[in-house]
C-alpha cells in the first residue's frame, strides 16, 4: 500500500503564498482546496517553447496541451525545488537555472492554485540531458516557435489547460510589453 501525496495548502487570501496547512492530494482534487503548483517554461536558445500533451489518465484536464512542466507543491517542499523536481521527473532535464517570471492565483471549477511559475533555458542534451517524458504524465512534445506557440492557444483541435493557457498568455503579454518599449 502507498501512502498518498500531501499537498501544501495555501491561504488564497496571499498573493504571495502563505502555507496554512496540508491535504491529501486526492483531497485536493475533490474539494478543489487552495494550493501551489510550480509551473517551469523550457525555452531553447532559438527561443522555442517546450510545449507537451497531457496524459489521458491525468487526474486533471487529461489530454490537454501544456507549455509548463510542473505539478503541485508537497507538504514541506519549497516551491522552486518542487519546480526543479518537477522539469527533471516529466522531461528528464536537469542542472537548469529557473529564473523566477510570477506568482499568481488561478481558479476555475478544477482548479484553485497560486501558480509559481519560473523561465528555464535548456542549452541541450550535451548539457542538460535528453528530453525524456514521463510516461504517465506526458503523452507526446515539441518544440513550437511563439507564433506556433500562439495558434496551438487557440486551436480547438489541440486544447490547452487553462490555467496553462493563462500563465502562457500573461508570459507572452509581457514579452509583448518589452518588445513594445
């Protein structure tokens, strides 16, 4: 027998994250409780995006297109070292540097978590390893350029995970900002 996941439970009166307590992960799930989810987007130095289809057995939005490897945060684990955890368990990279982008709230009927989310620049297997999915969350990935990036956003055929699509869509908002000024 297995013992379950605890997941850190965040007050979502915070916006900058204050642990208040801890839940098992299929409690979160049910009850939809306030938690923190790292999000890492993997870049190259052609500027592509990382961007990857969901397993069908995910326990949230199965199937769905994502630009962020990530997961929720564990009882007791900071979320920058679950974010490194994260990238290294579902695409086999390592050693990257994660430049903190934001931390913000999302909420749907699925989903209540403060996104923590970071920029990774992977400089190739020679000096990151191989991307490697794991096999149980990540079904198939790509490298998009940022205005394949921005049709794969809107194309029904390809659903993306909202909170994925609003984190990407804030990401790029800003990059439209800087590029403006």
């Amino acid at each position: 027998m297995s013992v379950e996941e605890l997941v850190a439970i965040y007050d979502p009166d915070d916006e900058r994250g204050r642990v208040v307590g801890s839940a098992p992960r299929s409690q979160v799930r049910a009850q939809n409780l306030p938690h923190a989810a790292t999000a890492v987007l993997l870049t190259d130095d052609a500027g592509r995006v990382y961007v990857h289809r969901r397993t069908d057995t995910k326990d949230v939005y199965p199937g769905t297109w994502d630009a962020w490897a990530g997961g929720v945060v564990r009882a007791g684990e900071d979320p920058t070292e679950a974010a490194s955890r994260e990238l290294t368990e579902e695409l086999g990279v390592h050693g990257l540097t994660l430049e903190p982008l934001f931390t913000a709230w999302y909420r749907d009927d699925r989903i209540h978590e403060l996104a923590v989310a970071f920029l990774a620049r992977w400089r190739g297997a020679q000096v990151h390893g191989e991307i490697v999915h794991q096999p149980e969350e990540v079904a198939e990935g790509a490298w998009l350029d940022l205005d394949e990036v921005r049709a794969l956003m809107v194309d029904p055929a390809r659903p993306m995970i909202p909170d994925g699509r609003a984190a990407l869509q804030r990401y790029l908002d800003e990059l439209d900002v800087r590029g403006a000024s």
